[in-house]
C-alpha cells in the first residue's frame, strides 16, 4: 500500500493570495502581489513570511503585511550580494597564497606527491579517500584542458599551445573554492599551517573548517538560497581567539559567519569597511519595513548581539 502524502493540489495566483488572507496576512495591493508570486514563486517566499506565523504555524502574527515578506526577501538579495562580494575577495586572495607556497616547493605541486598527505585512512569508510582526491584534483584539469579552445581560459591555452606543463599558480585559476577547501584538506600539514598563518590562523584544523564555512556559504548566495537568518550545523573549532563572543550569539547563525569572513577580509584589506556595509545593509532594511520588522527582531535572528555595533564600531 502506499504510504505516501497526497500532494498538495495546484493553486492559482489568485488562490495562493486567498490562502494568506485566510491566515491573516495583509494585503494592501493584490495585482503587485501577484505579480511578485509570478516572478518569486509562493514556496521561496514561504521562507520570509514563516517568522511571522504564530507558533501553530496555522496563523499569521497580527498586522502581518505580505509586504514584510517582500522587504525580507529584498534585504536578503542585497545581502547575499554582499557576501559574495567579500567571498570573492578571499577566494582570489587564497589562490594566489595557495600558489605561492605550494610552487614554492615544486612548480606543478598538484601532480607532487610529496606535497600531499596521501597516507591511508585506516579509520575510514574509505581508506584510500585522500589518494582518490589528489588523482581527482589532476584529472578535472586534464578534463579541462581537453575542452574546447574557445571555453578555455587564455592562459590555459597558452600553456597548451606552448607544449608546457601547466604551473600550480595558473592551475589554481581553474579549480573553485570548494576544490581549494578539499586541497587544503589533503596537504602535508607544514604546508597547511604555513597557509593559515598568512591569515594569523594557527591551526589547519581551524582554517580547514573555515574554508569549509565559507565554500557553503558561498554556494547558498550563488544558487539564491535564503540566507539572513540561516541557522548552520559545522563547527569552526579554535574561533574564540579570532573573534569577540560577546557580539553574537551562538556559532550556529548567520553572525558569527559575518564576524569570521570580516576576519579574513581584513587580513587582506586592513582597512577594510565591509563591516560597516553589512550594518548599512541591515539598517536600509529597517529603514523599508513596517514596525513587524524591528531591530530587535532583525539582530535576533541573524545572531546579533544588541550593543554588537558599540563594540564593533567605538
């Protein structure tokens, strides 16, 4: 016999916008509404409007404006686009340290054995894990290489057309930030500590599982998922001496992520304001929203101590 829910049947924009009223949502302009539900889809939107449910979920808080949703869903796109913008940053800034210190050692350091610990995980699953990802990271340039000329980069396409092998500071230009976390995982480890030390980190295990952080967060602003008041489940161990606990709370939200990005943006920018940015961010979406969306509100759900920007900023 089946077991399987029934799926939910088929809703028209019109019917989508009844079912909110009917909980007790508010709206003030219907043919707006509609066409954000055209151009946004109701489910991603479900994700901003669920704070302002009561706690049966069955009903909206009162005074819930579909509006509160939209601002949320606003301040959400800037702030994704924000963090992207320090991603970048970091990313390129770890290629280039990356490239630097493994080439140090051997020029084409990915096909180096000697620059990798490739020693059996006997405690694993899959003991050979560490071997099969140092062939993998030399296979997915070779499949690179093997694309056509015009979706090559051009410094790729030198290096083919001059018969040279490819050095690790341009082989590095290919491979993404994921594939430069899970590197880092299977380097010797003076290699890994001489990296996290460019950016005053001391143990590899601690910059492990920041890149690791960063690669996730990363990929939820580049696919559009919903980001300002995500809660995560990774552990960055050794991050109490890169940051000041008393500014968030707990090292599962949003915050705490923001706090260790601006960490490392400022290792590489010192003079950097990206901080200052975020809370611009954050004060343009109160600034916009109904008295639903309060400061208090906002800082709860991202993590944010009040009193953060005193400390931060005196």
């Amino acid at each position: 016999m089946d077991t399987k829910k029934s799926i939910k049947d088929w809703k028209s924009y019109q019917e989508q916008l009844d079912i909110l009223k009917s909980r007790g949502m508010i709206i003030d302009d219907e043919p707006k509404a509609i066409k954000y539900l055209q151009n946004i889809n109701y489910y991603r939107l479900s994700g901003y409007w669920y704070d302002f449910l009561t706690k049966d979920r069955k009903r909206f808080n009162p005074n819930t404006k579909f509006t509160d949703a939209k601002e949320l869903y606003v301040f959400d796109k800037k702030l994704r686009l924000l963090v992207l913008d320090a991603i970048e940053t970091i990313e390129i800034s770890l290629r280039a340290n990356f490239a630097y210190i493994m080439g140090e050692i051997n020029p084409i350091a990915y096909k180096s054995k000697k620059v990798f610990n490739l020693e059996k995980d006997v405690n694993n699953k899959y003991p050979n894990w560490k071997m099969n990802r140092f062939e993998g990271f030399k296979q997915k340039l070779e499949d690179y290489k093997r694309q056509k000329e015009d979706k090559r980069e051009v410094f790729i396409n030198h290096h083919i057309k001059q018969n040279k092998e490819i050095p690790i500071w341009v082989a590095l230009e290919v491979y993404t930030l994921g594939n430069i976390s899970k590197i880092y995982e299977i380097i010797n480890s003076d290699i890994a500590t001489n990296i996290a030390r460019v950016y005053d980190i001391e143990t590899p295990t601690t910059f492990e599982r920041i890149l690791t952080s960063i690669t996730i967060i990363r990929n939820i602003c580049s696919h559009h998922g919903r980001l300002w008041n995500r809660s995560f489940t990774f552990n960055i161990k050794g991050s109490d001496n890169l940051i000041d606990k008393n500014l968030y709370y707990g090292k599962n939200n949003l915050f705490f992520f923001i706090l260790i990005i601006d960490f490392l943006l400022k290792k590489i920018l010192p003079n950097s304001s990206w901080l200052n940015k975020f809370f611009e961010c954050v004060d343009k979406c109160l600034d916009d929203t109904s008295t639903n969306i309060s400061k208090k509100f906002i800082y709860h759900k991202m993590g944010i101590k009040l009193g953060a920007t005193r400390q931060l900023f005196k």
